[in-house]
C-alpha cells in the first residue's frame, strides 16, 4: 500500500471518530429547537420533559425505539 493510501485511510478513519463523538450533540441541539412546538402540543410538564428526554443522547434512543414499538408517543398529546 502506498503512503498517500495510508494517509488517506488514516485521516478519514480520524474524521469518522471525531464526526461519531459530535452526533449525540447533534441530537441534542435538533430536540432544543423543537422545545416550542412539543411545549404547545404537550404542555409545559410534559413538552420540557419529552425535549430533555430526547436531548440525552442515549436515553432519547431508548425512547425513540419504545414509541416506535408502542405506536405512539410515551408522553401524551394535549
């Protein structure tokens, strides 16, 4: 293998750890943006408290995969 082919697969192996750290801030950052609308749909208590159960990274995933199991949302509508 040459040295330009080592180097290449080197740095992108390096981009794909640092772009993998980064994503569960990604998350976070997509569920505060969505706080108004699920504050007007769910209400105070429970629209603040789906968002920070979205925004930590691996409980929000946790969540994610229990509503798409049941069909619904964990924390009701309005």
């Amino acid at each position: 293998m040459s040295i330009s082919r080592r180097l290449a697969r080197w740095g992108s192996a390096r981009a794909v750890r640092r772009l993998s750290r980064s994503v569960p801030f990604a998350g976070a950052i997509i569920a505060a943006s969505l706080l108004g609308s699920s504050i007007r749909r769910k209400g105070w208590v429970r629209g603040a408290a789906d968002t920070v159960l979205d925004a930590t990274p691996f409980v929000g995933a946790l969540k994610l995969g229990l509503e798409t199991l049941r069909g619904r949302d964990l924390l009701p509508d309005k």
